[in-house]
C-alpha cells in the first residue's frame, strides 16, 4: 500500500478498530464526567475544611471574648468584695476564677485559638493564677485583718476604756476630766479610723495616727497630779499595747492594699490586654481565613471551569476524529459500491488495516471487484472475436466490388486501344441523348474513320495497323475536353460524343482534332488523316438516327477525298454539308 | 577566684561537717534579686553553716518583716523598706564593731556622696536612715549602731530598644521624659511598684515640663494627685502596655516587641542583649533612681543565730559575693574588697566604665557584654554623680498604693 493511500485512512481508523473507537468516546466522556465529579468533591472536601477551620476561629473568638468577660467580672467581683466586703463577691471571684481557668487550659491544650496565640494563652492563664493568688491572699490578709482587729485591737481598746473612768460618773469640772476626755477622744479617733481599714479601702496617714497616739499619751501626762501613779503607768502600757496592735494592723493593712491596688491590678490589665490582644489576632485570623476561603472557591471555580471547557473540547476533537474515522470510511465504501456496481474494476484502494465491520466491508468490496474484473475479461474477448469477424466481411466485400468494377471496366473498354468499346458508347449515347430530349440541351457526335488504314494493314502487317490505332486513340484523347466520350466504335472507326456541344463549336473541335493528329508522325507509317463526319442532335433523333447521319457525313468526308470534316445536315431540313478543310490526300 | 575563699574552708572541713549536722541554720528572707543559690552555696562552703533562701515578692516579704520577725534572721531587700521596718519595731540595731569590714565601706553609703562634689539626691539618701540615733530614731549622724548594713546598690533607668527608638548620647539626651512620650504611646511599660513607679513617672512629668514637685523625694498628696491624673490621661490613651512585675517579665515584654521603652532593672537589659536585643539600658541627663540594699537583723535573731547572721554580713563584704553581683551589674559598698575575685577587664568594665577587652559573661554565665562595649552611663563613680532620687517610702505612699490601681485600671 503506498503512503498517499495510507494517508487516505483517517487517523483514528489508523489507530483503533470501530467498535473501539465508538468505545474510547464514550470512556472520554465519563471520565470527564468523573473527573468534573471529583474536583466538585475535592472542592467541596478543601471549602468545608477552610470553613471548618472558620468555625474553629470563631469558637476560639466567642471563647476568648468570654475570658475578656469573665476577667471584667472577676475584677468586678474581687471589687466588690474589697470595697463592700461582699462576700459573694469573694465566692463569684472563686467560681469565675475555676472557670475560666478550666476553659482557659482546655483552649491551650486544643490550640483552640491557632497556632501563635499559645504563648499569650499561656500568659492569660499564668496572669489569671497571679490575680486570683493575689486575691486569695487578700481575702486571706482581710480575714486576718478583720480577726485582729475583732480580737488583738478590741481587746488592747477595751484595757484602755476599762481603765478610763466612765464619762456619766465623771463630773465636767472634777480634777482631771478634761485630760480623760481628750484620751477617750484620740482613742475613739483610733478606733474609727482602724474601722476604716476594712470599708474604706483606705489608710489613714501614719502620721495622723501617730498624732492620735502622741495626744492621748501627752493627756495622759496631764494627769500626773490628779491620778495615781499605777493607774497612770498601767493606762500607758495599755496604750503602748494599742498602738503596738495598731502598727501591725497598719502593716497588714498596707499588704493588703498592696495586693490588692497593685499586684491584683497589674494582673487584670495585664488579662485584659492579653485577650484585647487575642480578641485582634483572632479577628485577623477569621478575616485571613475568610480571605482564603474567598480564594479558594475562586480558584477552584476557574479550574473546574477550565477542567469542564478542555475536557469537552477533548471528548468533542476526539468524537469527531472517531466519528470522522467511521463516516469517512463509510463514504469510501459507498463510493466504492457505487463505483463497483457501475463496473468499476479499478483496484480497491479503500483499506482498513482492522478486523473490524469495516474490514468486512472492505473485502467484500474486493471480492465485487474481483468478479467486475472476470466479466470484463469475459466481455474482452466477445469483442475481439467480432471484431476479426467484421473486419474479414468488409474484405471480401471489397474484393467482390472491385472485381465487379474491373468487370465493368473491361465491358465498357476497347480491348485495344483501351478507350470505351462500342457497347459503353451505345450506352451513353442513349443516356446522354435521353437526357438532350429531357432537358432540351444541345448535343453533338464525330464519328472518325483512320483514311486509307487498309493499306496501312497490308502494307506494314496488322500489328503496326493496331500500334497505329492505339497511337491515334491516344491523340485524340490529348484533345478532348472534360465532358467529351470517345471510344472506338469498330474497325479504324472511332466516336467522340460532346454533350451541351452544338453548331460552330462542334465543326471547331472535329477540326481541331483532325489537324492534330494529321500533323503527327506515326512511325513508321508517317502521316495518317482522319474524316470525321459531325452529327448535331436534334429531337427527332435516336441513336441509329444520329448515328446515321453522322455515318453519312462521314462517307460524303470519305467521298470528297478525305481528311476532312463534314457536318451532317439537320434531318429536316436536311441542309447540305459543308466543306470543314482543304481535301488531303490519304 | 572561688579557691582563696574556700581555702580556709576546706582546712576546717571536718568541723564543717559537724557545723552542719548540728547547728542552727540562718533564714535569709529576701528577694530574688540577692537570693541567689550560687550565693547560698558559696556562702554555706566558705562558713560551714546551714543556710536558707526564702526569697519572694517585695510587697509579700516585706509583710513578714514587719509583723513576723521570729520567721527570719536575716532580711535583704532595698532601703525603702527601712522606715516601716524601724517603725515596726521588727529588727534590731547592727552593731558597727562587730563587721570586720565596715572600715572599707565606702562615703556614699556612709555620707550619701560617692565623692564629696556629688550631689546627694532627694528621698531618703542611705546615710539618713543608717544610723540609729540615742532616742532610737533613724538619721544622718554617724554611731556606732546602724540600722542595715550596707551593701548592694545600684541606679535604675529606663531601657529602649534601640531598633525603635534611635539611641541618645547618655547624659545629654536620654531623658526620663521618653517614658511619658506619645510618639511611643502603647508601647511604654512601667514597673509595677507605686514606690518605685511613682518617681519613674515624676521624673518623666518632670522631663516633659508636665508638672514640677518641690521635693521630689517627698511628694505631697496634692503632687501625687496631680501626677496621676497625668498619668491616667496618659493611660486612657493607651500610653502603657504593662506594669511588669519581674525582671523577666519586663524582658519578655521588650523581647516580644510589644514594648520599646520602659523601667527597668539592669538584669533584664543585660537578658536582652544577651538575646541579642539591642536593649540600652539610658543614662538619663536628669539623673538616675538609686537603690540601696539593705541586710537588716531581726529583732528576734539571737544568741548563736546572731553569731552567724554577722558571720554572714561579714562574708557579704568580703570580697566574693561582691564579685559575683558585679557581673549582673550590680555594686558592692566596698568594691575594693571584691577587686582581687575579679579579672582586670572584669573591673574596667563594671566598675571603672571601661569598654570590654572580651566577651563578659553574667552570673548565669550567657555573654552580657562584647569586646569594645562600653557600660552605658559609664564608671562607678559617674554614674553615682548622677543621681535623681533615691527609692523612698514617702509619707504619700499609701496614697499613691491606692491611686496605683486606678491608674494601671484605668
């Protein structure tokens, strides 16, 4: 098979058999339609895990805005309790603190909040064990505070009011009531501003303290001359133990408020920075993952798109190469069927190099053209045959035809001289006199006669007689015109018939003749003369009529001495001839 | 260096062996700026005694040293605390005669000058509250009863990131007033101490021409209101970051970048270079915040107790621990003693202001300073003539404890 023919089967005829390539399209088209099914799933699986991971942040958002609320009210608990000594206040602080810290250490453990907010969760949960030790240790020093002051300090106060006389027994203007009342005064200032320690929150200035204590005691010197000196150094030891009571009150108290303006401040705003902190990373996060969520269906959407356009123009350039490969063929084969039904028996270019439907076909076609060829073959040969056949009748035919001419020929021509014999010029004396009568056309006859020609035969033998006449006919029909008949009548007798010759013209031309051969030499004779007599046809004519005349003109030619031509007068009127030449002797 | 202290020590061992096994062990209540356990360590094997470290928070010990004074011998912490201490009537006079070196201990513990043309600065200037005077108050006059023994000090500044912040020339530029500057508004920490914190804060109000105070050292209650509601303006702005509350916290803080300025303690500058933060720890042109620690007896420490609370002062100043402190910045009242247990670049560095021959390592041994740094404010000497205030309990404390929370809350 040479490569044009090859290059004549389409590609996918080339490459598959027909059932296959039906087969491989169909195959392309599910897997199209799989592979767009996979990547929706794929698409959905990645989008569902972005937005799991959203989820996750904003749980992480909701739970962090939670430890934000949760520290705000501990911190307005832990207020409450140090302002108004509430103590739900203290048992909220606990019950916040337990769960916050809780959710705080699951979130850690989780990575909850992302990877990157670890190490701030972590500080949240290490400032929130800071505040609540703090505070712990507040409500641990309030409560020592408050027993101290309940027993140390109302037991150190009531030694000092024991030794005090009572104010109702004391007259205004006894000895030494002024000094107990200034006492009782700086002692009561004492008691209220240790009082204060507790609900105020606030500290009365040691020096004003100090001041109290330094009244009382200088009172107490006032009273060197009107009291006892015992009475005097018991109330002052009693005083020194208040005050000693009063200084470690001062200390606690001053812890205390350390803890809790200072220590358990710092943590708060420390707690409340940390998840602010949070709050934003976590807001970034949301808005980064909301970013990439966006990103991602963007980007998976163009190429499930893309997947969906170059998939189709795969399974459409595919279809239509098998579907081309199977029409194309399918055309062939007609063409080829049409072809072989007409005949054809041209070689079956059309191959299918498979063993398909299509090879079948294919073979089929080979085997029709096959039998095309045999009855060509058959036909061939038929011609061939009848051919020959005809060709040998027309040869034969032709043979006969020429013989028959030759016959006519020979029927029609003087043996001798080869001019018409007498029978062809009888022939066309009637033909032609027919046609004179038909038409009304004039006609004329010479009849010629060789002068002497006896002598001639005796003289030089028969055979220069007949060489003589040959030579003569000759002559003469050097002469004739187109139209004009000659032929040798008999003997030395000869006839020249002129169609649509008449009169003048028919003596000129009888003339010419005679001088032409009169001025011959025929060897070895030497000069021979003609008399010609000259008949003009006219209607009453027949052929033995015209003949006669021109015989007798003739004879008068003869009878006026020969060589010479004379004219037969018109049968009618039977005019005289006329002497055509000089007289010659012959 | 360790070996010349311990030389004695190892002649004694098989005494030390049964100080061990049977004597008393002294308590030192402290913080963890002093109570280190190298120290401990150093100081167990040079005395042959038991000893114990029961550091904490300032506020919390300085709690049990007015009103436990049967729960320690010895308390170390700084000399603000000496008031309330002394008026709490919880520790007893130093007897003088009794410290082996108090000869050497140099006239800015003893007259509050480090040369006799140096200012002295306001607040409670060491030399005021050291000697126990005959009617048992606390003043300037010298006698042979003392109130603490004087021994670690310091000046306190501010650090900066200098990434942030482009460094000043110490002593002309740097100024306590960047503290309270807007252009680093959120990103400013402060120490989260009212007693130490209120004089950062004034000394920056004052820098920036915010306000002024007739005694810095001794604030009325008017100036200290007055302060805070600068500072509370300040902190609705967002102006502070944090109160830090430890030294690492305060370096975590610069080493997160959420801080670029802040108070600081000089440990956590030397924490930060060492990870390779370029903190500067300034030399403020108003002068620095001094501190002096104070080593104080308990009032109920006796008898053997006693014995070796003063063998333990005395070790203090003899030369080791001296040294040891030296290497996270920190001075000793007599340096001299500590010369030999260091190496000669060692002292240029810390104590004459020199720039570092080669990498020097702190106590925990990372690189605080490389080859051609210089310390920042300069010699020993320099940086005590430049001093602000010192740190003071003013009679205003109170007031600014509870002004504190409305500030760090507000």
């Amino acid at each position: 098979m040479s490569s044009p023919e090859r290059s004549r089967i389409p590609l996918a005829a080339r490459w598959f058999p027909l059932r296959r390539r039906i087969t491989l399209t169909v195959y392309l088209t599910v897997l199209l339609a799989l592979a767009v099914g996979l990547a929706a799933t794929a698409m959905t699986q990645v989008t569902r895990a972005h937005f799991d991971d959203l989820m996750a942040l904003e749980d992480a958002f909701a739970a962090v805005r939670s430890y934000r609320t949760g520290v705000d009210s501990m911190q307005f608990d832990a207020h409450r309790f140090v302002a108004s000594n509430h103590a739900s206040g203290a048992d909220q602080v606990t019950r916040t603190y337990a769960a916050l810290r809780q959710s705080l250490s699951d979130c850690l453990e989780r990575r909850c909040a992302g990877t990157g907010s670890g190490e701030r969760l972590a500080l949240l949960l290490e400032h929130l064990d800071g505040f609540n030790d703090a505070f712990s240790e507040a409500v641990e020093q309030r409560l020592a505070l408050v027993d101290a002051i309940d027993t140390q300090f109302a037991s150190a106060l009531s030694r000092v009011r024991n030794l005090l006389p009572d104010t109702g027994e004391l007259a205004p203007d006894a000895p030494g009531a002024e000094a107990f009342y200034a006492i009782r005064q700086h002692v009561q200032s004492i008691e209220n501003a240790t009082g204060a320690l507790l609900y105020t929150a606030d500290v009365l200035p040691y020096g004003d303290l100090m001041a109290e204590f330094d009244g009382a005691r200088s009172a107490l010197a006032q009273l060197h001359d009107t009291a006892p000196m015992h009475f005097r150094a018991e109330l002052e030891a009693a005083l020194a133990a208040l005050e000693d009571v009063q200084a470690k009150l001062l200390q606690r108290s001053r812890a205390y408020l350390f803890l809790v303006n200072v220590v358990m401040a710092a943590d708060a705003h420390e707690m409340q920075v940390l998840a602010d902190r949070l709050e934003q990373q976590i807001a970034q996060s949301i808005d980064q993952a909301r970013d990439r969520i966006e990103h991602t269906l963007e980007r998976y959407s163009v190429a499930l798109i893309l997947l969906l356009l170059c998939g189709s123009l795969i399974v459409l350039v595919t279809g239509r190469i098998m579907a081309h490969g199977v029409t194309e063929q399918i055309r062939a084969l007609t063409r080829t069927f049409t072809e072989l039904t007409a005949g054809s028996e041209a070689p079956i270019t059309f191959r299918s190099p498979h063993n398909d439907e299509i090879g079948e076909l294919t073979r089929a076609a080979i085997r029709f053209r096959d039998a095309n060829a045999e009855i060509h073959d058959l036909l061939r040969r038929y011609q061939a045959l009848n051919e020959s056949l005809e060709s040998k009748i027309a040869e034969r035919t032709r043979a006969l035809e020429n013989s028959n001419r030759e016959l006519e020929r020979l029927a029609n021509t003087d043996r001798l001289t080869g001019v018409y014999n007498r029978r062809a010029l009888s022939d066309a004396l009637d033909h032609e006199l027919a046609r004179c009568r038909r038409y009304d056309r004039p006609c004329s006859m010479l009849f010629l006669d060789v002068d002497h020609f006896k002598r001639i035969n005796d003289r030089y033998g028969h055979e220069v007689g007949d060489r003589i006449l040959v030579a003569i006919a000759r002559e003469v029909s050097k002469v004739l015109r187109v139209n004009d008949m000659f032929g040798r009548w008999g003997g030395e007798e000869f006839l020249v018939l002129n169609p649509e010759t008449g009169g003048e013209g028919m003596e000129y031309f009888a003339e010419r003749i005679r001088r032409h051969v009169a001025a011959i030499d025929f060897a070895p004779v030497g000069h021979v003369t003609l008399s010609i007599g000259i008949a003009q046809f006219s209607c009453g004519d027949t052929v033995s009529t015209l003949v006669e005349r021109a015989d007798k003109a003739l004879y008068r030619a003869k009878a006026e001495g020969r060589n010479r031509c004379v004219l037969a007068p018109a049968p009618a009127a039977a005019p005289a001839s006329r002497k055509m030449a000089e007289p010659k002797n012959g | 260096m360790q070996c010349a202290a311990c030389a004695p020590a190892v002649a004694a061992f098989p005494a030390i062996i049964r100080a061990r096994d049977t004597g008393p062990t002294l308590r030192v209540l402290g913080t963890h700026a002093t109570l280190h356990e190298p120290i401990r360590e150093q100081a167990e094997r040079d005395l042959g005694i038991r000893i114990e470290f029961e550091p904490g928070g300032s506020a919390r010990v300085l709690l049990r040293a007015a009103t436990e004074p049967s729960s320690f011998d010895l308390y170390e912490q700084w000399s603000d605390s000496i008031r309330v201490l002394w008026r709490a009537g919880t520790i007893q006079p130093i007897d003088v005669r009794r410290l082996t070196h108090w000869g050497e201990i140099n006239s800015l513990s003893k007259t509050g000058r480090i040369t006799p043309e140096a200012p002295t600065g306001a607040g409670d200037v060491p030399n005021t509250i050291l000697y126990v005077q005959p009617d048992g108050s606390l003043g300037a006059t010298p006698r042979a009863r003392i109130s603490f023994l004087p021994y670690v000090h310091n000046v306190d500044s501010f650090g900066y990131d200098s990434r942030v912040i482009p460094p000043g020339e110490p002593y002309r530029e740097e100024s306590w007033g960047w503290l309270l500057d807007p252009a680093y508004a959120g990103r400013v920490a402060l120490v989260n101490a009212p007693s130490i914190g209120v004089f950062d804060l004034a000394l920056a109000a004052r820098a920036r021409g915010l306000m002024d105070f007739a005694d810095i050292g001794a604030m009325t209650r008017e100036e200290i209101d007055a302060l805070f509601e600068v500072a509370i303006a300040y902190k609705l702005d967002g102006h502070f970051r944090a109160f830090w509350r430890s030294v690492p916290q305060s370096a975590a803080l610069m080493r997160s970048g959420d801080v670029a300025i802040e108070s600081m303690f000089s440990p956590a500058a030397a924490m930060l270079r060492a990870d390779g933060v370029p903190c500067l720890y300034a030399a403020p042109k108003e002068g620095y915040r001094a501190w002096h620690g104070v080593m104080c007896l308990s009032r109920a420490c006796r008898g053997e107790r006693e014995e070796l609370a003063y063998a333990y002062m005395n070790w203090w100043l003899s030369g080791w621990p001296g040294a040891y402190i030296a290497r996270q910045g920190y001075y000793i009242s007599n340096p001299e003693r500590s010369r030999p247990f260091m190496a000669e670049h060692e002292w240029d560095y810390w104590y004459r202001g020199l720039p570092a021959e080669r990498p020097l390592a702190g106590p925990d041994g990372r690189i605080v300073a490389r080859p051609g740094e210089t310390r920042r404010g300069g010699a020993y000497v320099e940086r005590f003539s430049h001093i602000a205030v010192w740190n003071t309990i003013m009679p205003t404390y109170d007031l600014s404890v509870r002004r504190w929370s409305e500030l760090v809350l507000a």
